[in-house]
C-alpha cells in the first residue's frame, strides 16, 4: 500500500475518530476531488492539421440529435471523413442551439454533412473563407433546413 494510503487510512481508523459518517464523508470528498481532477484531463482532440476554425451556431428543431461532419471530396465517391473537424460532432433534440467548431481544410475543398438533411459545399460557401467567421445552421422539424453566412 503506498504510503499516503496508509496514512489516510491511519487518520480515519484514529482514536478519537469513531463518527462513522465522517469517516465516509472524507472518503466521498476524496473520491470526488481525484474523479474531478482525472475529467480534467479530458479535452478536445486538436484540430486536423491545414484546417482554420469556422463557428456556428445549430440551431435544431427536430426531435432528434443530429450528426455533423466534415468530408473531403474523392473522384465518384461519398467522401472521405475529415476526423476531429467538428467539435462537438453531435446536436441534441430540439429545441436545442449548440455552438459548434468546423475546422474547414484551407484548400476549399471539402463538404459539411447534416445527417438526414444534406450538405454544405464548400463552392456554395466562399463565406468561409477567412478565420473567424461565423454562421448558423437551421434544422426544422419537418426535414427543411438552410445556412447563413458570416
């Protein structure tokens, strides 16, 4: 046993000590300060490399969460998933607005994916052109959606 353990162990069986709520009082505060300490270590991964960062704000309607992401274009195909470009890839059921982060590749190249409604391109879009721009989504209930630019 390492030795702070020990010595916390020692301090709450001490004499003296017998108020088995505090015991578990202690204990709880404890377990919640090192589960607290570990969530910290939680953060978002970086973004893909030859992105900038482009803000929107989802705003979604529809009763269901609603996946975003960020493919680039291949020749007679779907796409290929940009990974880490939307963060947080997923908006709640609505009634719901979420802030969420595309990172957009810099050669102008790519598509934003709305599961179940459709996509952006990037050539119906030069207003994502520049670093700190912003825009929003609109998902409506019934399957209509739309964008606005910066």
């Amino acid at each position: 046993m390492r030795p702070f353990a020990r010595t916390f162990i020692r301090l709450l069986t001490a004499p003296g000590c017998e108020d088995r709520g505090m015991q578990r009082g202690v204990a709880a505060a404890l377990a919640m300060s090192v589960l607290v300490s570990a969530c910290a270590l939680i953060v978002a991964p970086p973004p893909p490399p030859g992105t900038h960062a482009v803000v929107a704000e989802v705003n979604n309607r529809a009763l269901r969460p609603v996946e975003l992401s960020v493919r680039l274009p291949t020749a007679g195909g779907t796409g290929t998933l940009l990974a880490g470009a939307v963060q947080p890839a997923t908006a709640p059921p609505g009634p719901s607005s979420t802030t969420v982060t595309f990172y957009l590749p810099l050669d102008g190249h790519w598509a934003i994916d709305i599961s179940g409604y459709g996509q952006i391109d990037a050539e119906n879009a030069g207003l994502f052109a520049v670093d700190g721009c912003s825009f929003g989504i609109e998902l409506d209930r019934d399957g209509g959606w739309g964008f606005r630019g910066c």
